[in-house]
C-alpha cells in the first residue's frame, strides 16, 4: 500500500528527487547566441548552481571551450543592513536587549 503521499512504502523519494537531477545534470542543455551576443542560461543549470538576477559571471576559453564561473559576492553587500534600520546605537541596544 502507498503511503499518504503516494508513493509506495519503502521507496525513498529523496533518493529517486536526487537520481532525476543527476540524471538531468548529466544532460546538455543548449541556447543560442544572439546577434548581440547574448545567450539565456537555461533555468535548470540558473537552479543547481544558484545564478540569480545580479549574479556576475566570469568568462574565459579554455581548451576550446566556453567556461563561466560565478564571481563570488562582494562579502559586505551581502550583510548590509542584516541588523535592521537605525543608527549604530540603536541597533547595539537592540542587540542587547536594553532599553
């Protein structure tokens, strides 16, 4: 009998949610270039590696061959203003929870 989600008691569905995605990593994805160079990554690989909107790209040839690697963050952009609004003071107080 299947279990409440469907899925038949004993199968793993995490292992057979990784096979698929495996399986799909392993296919290749194609796009084409525009006429003004410009080439839509495809959303599956966008996914896997984390490529968002504002996501810099470093590109280079490499044994023939077209290989992009994301630039990592600016460290400080990517806490700004985690702590919330307010002066420095403000926010040490709220930190330590003083009034």
């Amino acid at each position: 009998m299947g279990g409440a989600d469907g899925v038949p008691e004993g199968i793993d569905l995490d292992v057979i949610v990784r096979y698929h995605e495996l399986q799909m990593a392993k296919k290749p994805s194609t796009a084409v270039v525009t006429e003004r160079g410009q080439v839509t990554i495809p959303g599956d690989i966008r996914r896997r590696l984390g490529i968002v909107p504002g996501t810099s790209l470093r590109f280079r040839a490499e044994a023939g061959k077209l290989v992009a690697v994301k630039e990592p963050g600016d460290p400080v952009s990517r806490v700004y203003g985690i702590a919330g609004k307010g002066n420095t003071d403000e926010i040490m107080r709220r930190l330590r929870r003083e009034k």
